[in-house]
C-alpha cells in the first residue's frame, strides 16, 4: 500500500512538470506571435517603383486563345487542321447524314493560296425523287471548342466561303448539341451561276433562346457538290469590339496590368522550328491565315488571333506590348548563327509592321488591317528559355546588334539570368522564371536583396507554385506567391516587371496546373493566384516606403508598403501589405512614421485573403470560396493594433487626405476586388 502511494505521488509530480513545461512552451511561442512593423512615410525615405512592374503574359497554351479570350465559336474553321494531304481528317466537323446520302471528304481546291485545304459535300439525296434528303437535310456541324455558348438575345455573325455545282439551298443554323432544337437559322439560296466560283456568305444569327452546349450546322435538301471553306462564327458583343471574349478580358483590366508579355512562353519555340509562332502568317484577313499545329502543347490553332491581335489587346488594356519572337531555336532544333539573319529580318520586319509609318512596306499591311496608327511597342525578348542552347548567345547578338542600329529605343530582353552574376553580353532586361513548391517560393522574398542594382533589371516574367502545393490553384500557392512579389515589389529597384504565368485554362484541356484564370465556354473564376496579383495592382508607379519587421522566431511575416493614389477616386493612399505563411495568428504593432499630425483618417478598409483549409480551392461550383474579403478599419492612427490571420495575405489601405473613405453599400464588411 504504502509504496503505491509514494508511485502515485511520483506520477503526479512528473506529470505536474510535464504541463508547467506545456505551458512555458505555450506561452514562449504566443509571446512570439506578436511582433511591430514601423513604416517611414516621410516623402524623403519613399523610392519610385517602376511605372511597368506589374503586367500579364499570355502564353496560346491550355486553349488560353483558340477557344479561350479569341471568340471565335468555330474549331477548325478552316479544314487545315488535318494537314495538307487530301483527304484528310476534319475533326471536330461531323457529318449529318449516312454514306448513302452525302459523301465528305477535303481536296486542296481552297480559293486561298495559303491554306488549300477545302471541304467537299457531295450530297447524293435531293427533295424529290428515289433518294429522298431526311427533313433537317445532310451536310456537317462543329461543335466548336467542347460545345458552342449561344446565349439568348445575342448576335452571331456567321461568314463562310462556298461554291456549288448546283443551285444552292444551304441552311445555317445553331442548335443543341444533338442537332435537336432551332437556336438561330438562316437560309442561303441562289442560282448555280452565282455560286459557281468560291462566294463569300455573311449572315447574321439572333439566338432565340439559350443553350450552353450548342453547335453550328450546313445542311442541305438539294442534290450536287458543294465546296465550304473558312467558316467562322462570332458573336458581336466582343471586348471593344475587337474580337475577345469580354467577361475574360475584364478579368485582365481588373489587375490593372501595365504590359502584356505576348505570345509565348514555349508556344513560341516549338518542338520543332516548323511549328513555331512565326507572325508573318498570323497577320492580314483571317481567311488567308493558314494557321499552325502547336506542337509543345499539341493542339491546332487557326491563328485568328495573331501578331496584330496581340497588339490590339495590349493597346484595349491600355498596357505595353512585349513581344517574344523565335530566334531560331527550337526545343529539338536550332539555326546556326551564321544562317540566322532570315530570322534577325523576320524581328525587323515585326517592329516595323508594330510601329512602322503607314506608308512602310510592313506598317501599310498594319494599316490596311484598321490602325494607321503604331502601336507602342518598346520591348521584345529574344527567344523563351533558350539561354542554354548552344547557338543561343550567337543568334542572340545578331538580333541585339540589328536591332539596337534600327530601333535604338526598343528594350531588348535576354533569356539569360543576370540576378546572380552579370550577363557576359548586351542587355536591358533578363529574363527570371521560377516554377517551384510553396515554401521556397516564400523564401524567396530574399531572391533579389543582393542583386546588382548597376546593368540590366530583372523582368521576372514567369513564376508560380506548382506540384502537390499547388494542386490546380490553391490558398498555400497564393501565399507563397504573395510573399515572393512583396520582395520583388520591395527590390523593384532591381526589378522592372513581374508576370504570373500561365494566365488562362480552358477546363477541357488542362496542358498545365496551376492557372490564374479557368474558364470554359460559359463559366469563369479566379483561382487565389489571381486575387493575389489584385492587390498589386495599384503598386506600379506608387512610392515604395521604407519598413522593418521584428524578426519572429517563425520568420513566417513578410510585408510592404507603399503610398500610391487610386486609380478610382483619386486619393492618396498608403497601402501596407503583410503575408502571414505560418499556422498561427500574429498580433502585429504598426507604427507609422514620418507623417505630418492629423494627416491619416481614422477609418480605412482591410482586405484578407484567407481560407479554412489552406489547400482550398475555387471552382465553377465555389467561384468565391477563396476570394479577398473587404471590411472597415477603424480606429486608424500612427500606432495601430492588428491580428494578422493564419495562412492569409492582408492589405490595409489609409486614406492620407481629410475626406471620407467610400465603403461598398452599409455594411461594415463585403466581399470586394481590391
């Protein structure tokens, strides 16, 4: 008995022990959680960020352009997709109609020199006779790019090339998926005479209803040969009228971005030379445009969004063009350097059609394509990723040296890192790309502290969490991300502009995870790597101001801050940017210095980007599940006490003039776009 007491007693006391050490330890750590941001607001301590730091790149990858922000309904449009030998496959045309009543097949008839391809309809039935045609006729459809968005009201402007043997009785139409159900139709009819050599058809479709999975038919009643070619359907309410999907390119204004980083990416280089981005047949009428196979991402674009798209854009987003052209390097293959100035030529010639006068050879074709007007094109990038191929450096001074003589303005990009140790050749900016998990992309706030602030700048024009971290766009991704652009924000010195990459996924074609924005033919959401450039979008060309953390045992906070005035209402701002990586809150003292009294309102509003799982996620069914939420800031003042969530990215924006800030609607917290 006695000693199962004195066992007992001993239990007590180590388990006594156990707990006070708990507890010490408990307490060591909130006691770490708490930690002061002093800011230096004084005009003499803030530095200019560079007009240009926060843009967009849009690469043609996961069907970002054909079937994504290029409006264009019809896949294929123009029956080149199957290659240039005949017959040849027609996918994702379909035939209506059996063997025994239309025969389908492509020969190299096409009225166009540069895409011969043509379809060839010999339809064998008729309205009368033996062989009786089926009631809706025979002919073919397209679905487009995984189903057409017809939507009720709207206008659809249906152009396609076509000649007959016979007189024509030709009915256009938009139905449902299953050929069932009369969207929109129009009849096409004339003599065979008249349609005896290849005519140009417009017609316009007005939806009578809606119907998210839709597809565009060509059928006829009558007997003979008929011969389509470059059929396209848009609808006309597109962004600016220039041809984008709208509710995708506000997406894109909406982050404010002051470049556009444009057409690739690995979509420029190709597998092979053959099959790279060369802007020379991208450019003029649409229908002469042969069109080309992607081949890294392994898809047909018709390249109605071309080189002078890509410009207009930019010019609708009121953003600098930065154009990346081929340099004659390939992923497989490569063009000495000896044999490169076709090439160097090819880039002359693109920045003469951009900015050259409209009576220039290249500027003339801009011209006749509606803008007389140059574009402002001040940067390109010689090639994509290519710095370690073996001819690169070679092929590289070719262009920097023809370039830099005709145009000695424009800002030339190299592939080539400069931020560890300088470029061993000429250059205004280099390229940085950095794919990598979540926790070295955070710890890479650091990356550009001891970078050179003499030479080149950094144009950081790829960067994202990928892998298991980023599952198709997470919280723990944005995070990550958001902690990086605050040190790129923060050595902007260093740094002339960042981009995400890639910009868009069709959710039918995931080529690459994550993406900033994920649409389909109807439906769109930000993934949380989108928000998080939102609340950059005031920074380029705001004031840096200086700040200094307590360090935390954690090292989990990173923060920022800057004085900028808003492009909405014209106020003047400071704007403090704090990322908490780590697991738990932060009790965070902002003290502010360098402002005359009374120079703050006593409210301001907060945004926090946060979620209860930190691999959460948006989607079509939660398009907000992951959004900023904004609320009221009260009791603002020099010194101020904040909680910093777990896992979140908080913005707190300070009005510095003596009016009052402008909440959405009465409530003290709303969701909002920051």
């Amino acid at each position: 008995m006695g000693s199962s007491k004195a066992s007992c007693s001993v239990s007590l006391l180590q388990l006594f022990i156990v707990v006070c050490l708990v507890f010490q330890c408990f307490a060591k750590n909130h006691a770490d959680l708490s930690t002061t941001l002093i800011v230096n607001a004084s005009d003499a301590s803030g530095k200019p960020i560079p007009e240009t730091l926060f843009g967009i790149f849009f690469e043609e990858i996961n069907h970002a352009g054909a079937g994504g922000i290029w409006a264009e309904l019809v896949s294929n449009r123009g029956f080149e997709a199957g290659g240039p030998n005949t017959p040849s496959n027609i996918d994702p045309w379909s035939v209506i109609g059996n063997g025994s009543l239309i025969n389908v097949e492509t020969d190299r008839t096409s009225f166009f020199d540069r895409n011969k391809v043509a379809l060839r309809l010999e339809v064998l039935c008729d309205s009368k006779g033996d062989n009786i045609c089926p009631a809706d006729g025979v002919g073919v459809y397209n679905p487009g790019f995984w189903g057409m968005n017809i939507e009720q009201g709207k206008k659809y402007k249906v152009v396609f090339y076509v000649r007959s043997t016979e007189s024509l009785n030709l009915t256009v139409s938009l139905t449902g998926s299953n050929g069932v159900g009369n969207l929109a139709s129009s009849v096409i009819t004339g003599s065979a005479l008249h349609f005896s050599n290849w005519t140009k058809v417009e017609t316009l479709l007005v939806a009578k209803e809606t119907n998210r999975n839709s597809r565009l038919q060509l059928t006829t009643t009558t007997k003979g040969v008929i011969w389509l070619d470059q059929v396209s359907a848009m609808p006309l309410d597109t962004y600016k009228g220039h041809g984008f999907r709208s509710e995708l390119v506000e997406m894109l204004a909406d982050l404010k971005p002051k470049f556009i980083r444009f057409p690739g990416g690995c979509f420029v280089e190709g597998e092979w030379l053959r099959n790279a981005f060369r802007w020379k047949a991208t450019v003029g009428p649409w229908e002469e445009r042969p069109g080309h196979f992607g081949d890294v991402w392994m898809y047909w674009t018709d390249d109605g969004l071309g080189y002078f798209e890509f410009l207009q854009l930019a010019e609708d987003l009121d953003a600098l063009p930065i154009w990346v052209f081929n340099n004659g390097v390939s992923h497989n293959d490569q063009v000495d350097t000896s044999a490169v100035l076709p090439f160097v030529q090819e880039a002359l010639d693109g920045i003469e059609f951009a900015r050259g006068d409209p009576t220039s050879k290249w500027g003339s074709l801009r011209a006749a394509m509606g803008h007389p007007e140059p574009f402002d094109l001040r940067y390109v990038a010689v090639g994509n990723e290519d710095c370690g191929k073996k001819n690169y450096r070679g092929n590289y001074l070719e262009f920097y040296k023809a370039i830099r003589n005709a145009y000695p303005d424009i800002q030339i990009i190299s592939n080539c890192d400069g931020s560890s140790r300088p470029l061993d050749h000429p250059a205004d900016m280099y390229d940085y790309h950095v794919y990598t998990n979540a926790n070295d992309m955070f710890s890479r706030a650091n990356a550009f502290d001891r970078t050179s602030r003499d030479g080149p700048k950094a144009f950081v024009s790829e960067y994202a969490v990928t892998g298991k971290d980023a599952g198709t766009g997470s919280l723990l991704a944005a995070l990550a991300e958001a902690g990086f652009l605050i040190g790129l924000e923060k050595n902007s010195d260093a740094v002339e502009m960042v981009s995400y990459a890639p910009l868009f996924v069709n959710a039918n074609d995931r080529r690459w995870n994550p993406d900033a924005i994920v649409f389909n033919s109807f439906q769109h959401y930000g993934t949380p790597s989108y928000w998080v450039q939102q609340f950059f979008s005031e920074s380029s060309g705001a004031t840096l101001l200086s700040t200094s953390l307590q360090a935390t045992s954690s090292n989990s906070l990173v923060a920022s801050a800057i004085t900028f005035q808003s492009s909405v209402d014209k106020k003047n701002y400071i704007r403090i940017k704090v990322v908490n990586f780590g697991t738990n809150a932060v009790n965070l003292k902002i003290s502010i210095a360098g402002l005359e009294p009374n120079s703050l309102q006593l409210s301001g509003s907060q945004t926090v980007l946060t979620s209860a799982n930190v691999m959460d996620e948006n989607s079509f069914s939660q398009p907000n599940k992951v959004v900023p939420n904004q609320s009221l800031l009260k009791n603002v003042g020099k010194d101020m006490n904040v909680t910093v969530p777990p896992r979140s990215f908080t913005s707190f924006d300070l009005l510095k003039e003596s009016s009052n800030l402008k909440m959405t609607g009465s409530e003290s917290s709303s969701r909002s776009s920051i």
